[in-house]
C-alpha cells in the first residue's frame, strides 16, 4: 500500500480537492481525499509528497494506429490529397516485415506512455504489433483487428472467414489489462453484406468494434453521390458498389450496424440527424481534432456531441496524420476548435474538455467502471503533472492550466493498473535507446 499525495488531486468525477493524496493497494484505488483525511485513516503508510503538481487520472486515447508511427511525417507531401494519402500509405506500408510494424508500434506506445496515455483503443491491420506493444510496456486497451480492403459484395463469405481467424487468433491472447475487437474500416472499404455479417457476429459475441465513419468530403460524396475519386477507385477495380444515397451515419444505421453501439471515429461530416442517430443507439464516438485539421476534413461538432449526450473521447489517430500522439494537446485543440467554430452553440468548458480526455475517452471505450476517474474501487491509472513552471502560475482554475498552459512536458509520473510505467524522463518497462535504434533502420527502409 501506497500513499500519493499532491497540492491537487483531481477526481474528474467531482470536484478537485486541494492538498489532496490517493492510496493504492496493487492495482487499485483504495481512498480518495484530503491529505489531513487520509494521513488520519492511514496512519502507518508512507506517503510520497509530489508537492506543487496535480494528481489526476491518466489519458485515454480513444483513436490511434500503434503501427503507423514510422511514418510520422512520411506521408505529409500528400496530406492535401485524402485519396492521395491513404494511397500511399497502402503501398508503402508493404515494405515493413512484420518486426519493422513491431518496432513501430512499440515506439507509438513508448510516445504515449510518455504523455501520460495508459489506455489505447488501437486499430491495426497486422494483427499482433499493437496488442504486443500495450503488453510489453504494461499498458491497458482495446486492439481493434481491422478488415482488409472488402468492398464487393460477392466476397463477403470469404472476407469474414478470414477476418474471423484473425480475430479468434488475437483473441486468445487476452489479458486482465488487453483486451480484443473487430474494426470494420469503413463504410466505403466494407462491403454492405460483410458490415451485417460483423455486426451480427458482434451482438453475438459481445465484440466491440470501431469504424471511421464521416471522416472526408471525398466519402461524404461516395456515400451521398457515388461520385469522386473514392468512386473512380471502384469502377478503376471494376468493384461492384452501389451508393446509398445517404450520409454515412444513416448507411450504419439501416445496414444495423449501429445496434453493436460502436465507437464511431471522427463523425466531422454529421448532420443533426446523425447526431440523433449516435445517440439513441448509445454509439460512441472518438473524436480526432488534430487529425481531421490537419489532413483537411474540417471541425467536428463537439459540443452537440456532448449536448447530445454522445459518449466522445479524443484520439490521436495515427501520427501518419497527425505527427503527435498527445492527449492533452487533443483536449486543448478540441475546446479552441469548438470555441472558434462558426456555428458553435456555445463555448466548451476547460472541465468538460479535460472530461472527455480522461473519463469521458472511458465510457467511450465501455471502461468507464474501471478508469477515467480517481474513486476508491477503480484501477490505479493516474498520472502526476508537475505545477511549477512560471508559465501555469498564477493558479486560479486547475483545469484551465492543465489544459491551456500546461504540456505533456510537464508530465512527471505514469501509472497503470497500480504499477510505474514512466518516471521522471524514463520508460520503466522497456530500453528506450535501442527502441529509437530500431525505429531509425525502419525508416530507412520508408
């Protein structure tokens, strides 16, 4: 049993207690409180004093792709081009051995353990990269086994028997702390009859599963249209695919897809009837701020997601598109992007986006009786933000300098499950420097 104790502690939860301490026991939260309170009922446990800092619980990241991370930056000569994009990372990721996707993805996880993110909700097409690299640096998440490029009809039997193998495969390696789902890419790589087949698979089987769905104008113009370059690509293929002529959120919708109650990434291209849709079917959502800026998608809704009652935590998406992995600069861009917005309802909150980064990312994953929270009962994933840079002083609001003056920089200590992952600089759980050695020949190859 361990005692932490800071100037803040922030529950999320409820409000944030001044001269706070949290008491662990293995991998759990045994009290809350003050420090006087907790001193007082735990009388013989020794208490480490982090001072001018704020304990609070760790990030989520809701969205990410652990594989990609060694093409941070490769792609971005053609990020003005959506089509472009995906196209080059399709071809260019055949030339990494399934070591070098390894590599990369341990090196994705290493970024964000350092940036205090203790739970992934990972997409991966390789199978076992990402799943292998929470594992070994002792993390939590959600490894989403992605489909192949499936979009005709008349395979749908094949493609799902060998989704299904792969899948069973990955599940078989479950842990207390990994945990395994399907993702259907998206409405325009799944074939109509491969999405019912999964979505059924999922109802039965208690599968969770992921789909980037309103991503981009270009799918918006498929799915509503069958027009663009996405359209082009099919008849290119000689594909067989027919447009609904309905937004993405409606296709999910009618194919039943939405029943599953996924975690949906991105939705920038949603109406207030999608919205309504999300809702009322309990889907979720990861909402990638950073990503969609930066690859010209446009702004997400954020807050009708919240005044919907939408479940949404941030992803980082892959640092393919986004070249960071940083939950807290997600959170930040997040609440200035909605705050900026032309049609904004209203301004978000510092709280409600320091919310969505910790607990909120949680019950977008379903975990939210696990983590997002400091509560006595709950897993011990916190992190410990340092408070003594002259750039966060004064403090009037501790939500507002953890979210607009402070940076994952400031980030002293990460903890999953009850044990030390990063402190004070260092990865405790694997040799960063040969890992950048690694990563380096990857990107030579690239």
């Amino acid at each position: 049993m361990k005692i932490l104790a800071a100037n803040y502690v922030l529950p999320i939860t409820s409000e944030p207690i001044s001269d706070g301490a949290v008491v662990i026991e293995n991998d759990k939260i045994i009290a809350v409180g003050t420090r006087r309170e907790i001193s007082k009922q735990f009388v013989n446990v020794g208490i480490e004093d982090f001072g001018d800092a704020a304990l609070m619980p760790s990030f989520v990241n809701t969205h990410s792709h652990l594989e990609l991370t060694a093409f941070r930056g490769f792609l971005d000569d053609v990020e003005h081009d959506f089509f472009s994009w995906l196209m080059k990372l399709t071809i260019s990721r055949e030339k990494l051995s399934n070591e070098d996707i390894e590599t990369s993805a341990l090196f994705g996880t290493l970024e964000g353990l350092r940036a205090g993110v203790t739970c992934f909700a990972d997409i991966g097409r390789f199978g076992f990269a990402g799943l292998n690299a929470l594992k070994k640096h002792g993390l939590r998440g959600l490894s989403f086994q992605e489909t192949d490029f499936s979009p005709d009809n008349s395979t749908a039997e094949t493609d799902f028997a060998k989704l299904e193998e792969k899948f069973s495969a990955l599940k078989a390696t479950e842990t207390n702390l990994v945990k395994v789902g399907i993702s259907p890419h998206s409405p325009y790589t799944v074939s109509p009859k491969l999405f019912e087949k999964i979505a059924d698979y999922s109802l039965q089987n208690e599968v969770k599963l992921t789909i980037h769905a309103a991503e981009s104008e270009s799918e918006a113009e498929l799915l509503k249209h069958g027009k663009g370059k996405f359209a082009e690509m099919f008849t290119n293929r000689n594909v067989a695919w027919k447009s609904p002529q309905v937004s993405s959120i409606q296709y999910l919708q009618d194919l039943g897809v939405l029943r599953t109650k996924p975690l949906l990434a991105h939705c920038v291209r949603v109406g207030d009837r999608d919205i309504e849709l999300i809702s009322a079917s309990d889907s979720r959502i990861a909402h990638c701020p950073k990503s969609n800026a930066k690859l010209g998608h446009g702004i997400a809704p954020f807050e009708k997601f919240l005044d919907n009652s939408v479940k949404v935590g941030f992803g980082s998406d892959s640092v393919a598109g986004n070249n960071v992995c940083d939950i807290l600069d997600e959170a930040r861009f997040a609440d200035l992007f909605a705050r900026a917005r032309n049609n904004k309802m209203r301004l978000i909150t510092s709280e409600e986006a320091m919310n969505s980064a910790t607990f909120g990312g949680a019950e977008a994953l379903g975990l939210e009786k696990e983590i997002g929270s400091l509560e006595a009962g709950k897993q011990a994933d916190l992190i410990v933000v340092k408070l003594d840079n002259i750039a966060q002083q004064p403090i009037f609001d501790i939500y507002a300098t953890i979210l607009f003056a402070t940076s994952v920089r400031e980030i002293y200590l990460t903890m999953c499950a009850g044990q030390e992952v990063f402190r004070d600089g260092k990865a405790l759980k694997i040799d960063e420097s040969e890992l950048r050695i690694k990563l380096k020949e990857v990107a030579r190859k690239l």
